[in-house]
C-alpha cells in the first residue's frame, strides 16, 4: 500500500498542500509547531476517519476556515483509489471514493490502513483502562473494517440506555431496558469477539517484538478483565448471553446510578511482562518498549491479514529514545512506505528521503 499524493485545504495549519511523498521511507524535519504532526495526522485521518490525536472533527478545520478539505491517492494491489473527506463546520462530513459518494462514512474503511506510533503511546500502558481498549478497536477496525459498524451499534445502544437510566432512574420502563438490554448485548458481544481475535493476532507478535527489541527474554502477555465474565467466554453467542445476564444482575444498581456499570465499555486490558503488571511494575524503559512492540506487532497482524503494507507513521518517535532502542526500532521497522517527523535529522538512525518544511511547502 502506497499513498501517491495527498492535498490539504484548510486543514489544521494547512491553507493549502500537494505533496507527492516517496514510496520509501519519508523523514519530515522542521521545527516545532511547524506543522509535521499535522500532515500526519492527515494521513491517519484518510486511514481511520478519526484523528489520532483524539481530536473532533471541528478542530481540524483551519481557524477562520469553513470547511476542512482532504484528498488521497492510494496505490494497492494494482488498483489506485482517490479518497476525498470534506469537514464542514457544524454539518456532517462527506466523503468520495473515485468520485463516487459513500451511503455509508463505514464504507472508506480499508481503503488505506496505517499504524502509528506517538509520543503519547506510553498512555496505553501508564493510563486507564480506556487506552487499551481503544488500541484493540483500532487494531480490530484496521483488521476486519467492518468492526467500525460494530462499534459504533454498540455505543448508540449503550448511549440510549444511559439516556433512559438518567431521565427516568428508578421509574425506568422495565421494558424499554429490556429492549435496550437486548441490544447492548448483541452489539457489545460482536464487539468483544473482534478484541478477542484482536488480542490473538498480536500478542504472539508483540512477545517476539519485545525481547528482539529489550534483548531480554521477558514474556509479554495480554489479559482481558471484565465484570461480567468476558474472559471465560470464546464465541458470540457465549459473549451476548453472558453480558446479557450481567446487564440484568445489573439493573438494581443502574437503576440507582443512572448509568450502565457493566459492558466492554467498563473492561479492563492489562499488559504483563512476565507476571507483572506493566502499568504499575515496569520501568518507563520497559513500558516505553512495549508500546513500540504493541505497534509492530499490529503492523505484522494487519499485513498478514490483508497481504498489504500498512502506512507506517512515527510521529518524533526517535527523540523520545536512547541510542540503543532507537538502533533496535530502526532495525525491525517493516518495509512499508513509512513517514518519521523529526525536528533534529540526526535522531532518526534510518536513510531515506529528506523533506524540510520551506514556505508552508515541502521540499
């Protein structure tokens, strides 16, 4: 998979661009806050419909701007496909795949994959729980696109559940919750089988990744928790009655809440390095090292799934290493058309092509 060029208008800092990148590996060097993080961010946003900054959709319109507009091509496969999104202020973004208009946002996903690596990654071992589960869906939706629909069924469930438990509390219609219940069940089972697959596609990976990359042989391990018994589940239909039954042992204590205290929304992903508990046990060298084997790893699990390269996006990863794990990173990168920002080129131990940042253009 390889993007062939991308344009921006109003998008971020971004009044206009065409950049046309190389197929290889690409390194972005200019200072701070000039911008380098925000073309990737671009890229990540034709890969996920969603910046990985965590950002809505209104913040990456350009300040004065009305609209935000991105456009993509995208070799893969012997076929090239031309995405454009555009991001109106306060309306419903759009989006076009060669031209034609999508009934469905979902439908873009799978056009273009990519993994990224940030800074902020040690959040998915330092932080709550939220972090890990959003690393699971993201490794799920790159896998099989169609766990976005799942998702999001699942969220608008959960969603007018809550609603219902807040309006009404305790004079909550038993019915609707059953309806509502039904539904969170469904949706949060089909939800749970793809980070179950999710876990399984990486973690063999991520354990590899680890010790090539520590040079130790600690095992790295992935455990699911839950409140209502995920874990012991390995099928949907196992999942969907096992979150039903929970949701209603649940009700008493929702009803008095206002909220739904169980569901995937409230598990927990805990990342062992042997028998301890990565978030509370190691040290920053060894977290920061399993998140850069977590984002290999999903690398490896989307290529072997799809038989494509996914973009590889290094957000100034390097500057955030010491000698040695940046010569090991460098060393295992995977041979995808990669983009690394830098704002000191000799932090990043891995040739390719230079690009400065020289009048809002790249040169």
């Amino acid at each position: 998979m390889r993007l062939k060029w991308i344009e921006l208008a109003d998008f971020r800092s971004y009044s206009g661009l065409h950049w046309e990148p190389s197929s290889g590996t690409n390194v972005l060097v200019a200072r701070n806050a000039a911008g380098k993080t925000n073309l990737l961010e671009a890229i990540g946003y034709l890969s996920s419909l969603r910046s990985f900054r965590r950002a809505p959709d209104a913040v990456l319109i350009r300040m004065g701007a009305e609209r935000a507009v991105l456009r993509g091509e995208v070799a893969a496969a012997n076929t090239s496909t031309l995405i454009e999104v555009e991001l109106p202020s306060g309306r419903r973004r759009r989006a076009q795949v060669n031209r034609g208009r999508l009934s469905r946002l979902a439908d873009l996903l799978g056009k273009v994959r990519s993994v990224v690596f940030l800074p902020d990654d040690l959040d998915l071992v330092k932080r709550g729980p939220a972090h890990r589960r959003d690393l699971l869906d993201a490794i799920a939706v790159q896998l099989w696109p169609g766990a976005y629909g799942d998702q999001k069924e699942y969220e608008r469930a959960l969603r007018q559940r809550n609603v219902l438990l807040k309006q009404m509390g305790r004079r909550a219609d038993p019915v609707s919750l059953e309806v509502w219940d039904e539904r969170v069940a469904a949706a949060g089972a089909r939800v749970m089988a793809r980070r179950h697959a999710a876990v399984a596609a990486t973690e063999p990976q991520a354990d590899a990744f680890y010790q090539e990359l520590s040079g130790e042989a600690t095992r790295v391990s992935v455990a699911y928790r839950s409140g209502w018994g995920a874990e012991l589940q390995r099928d949907v239909c196992g999942w969907e009655s096992a979150l039903r039954e929970a949701l209603q042992a649940a009700r008493p204590k929702d009803l008095e809440r206002r909220v739904s205290t169980v569901g995937p929304h409230r598990d927990d992903v805990v990342l062992l390095l042997g028998e301890r508990d990565a978030r509370l046990r190691a040290s920053q060298g060894e977290q920061r090292t399993l998140t850069l084997a977590l984002r290999l790893a999903s690398h490896r699990a989307v290529r072997e799934a799809t038989s494509e390269e996914p973009l590889l996006l290094l957000d100034d990863v390097f500057s955030e290493l010491d000698r040695h794990r940046a010569r090991a990173l460098a060393r295992f990168l995977p041979t995808a058309q990669t983009f690394i920002t830098t704002a000191r080129e000799e932090d990043v131990p891995v040739e390719g092509r230079n690009w400065r940042l020289t009048g809002g253009v790249w040169r």
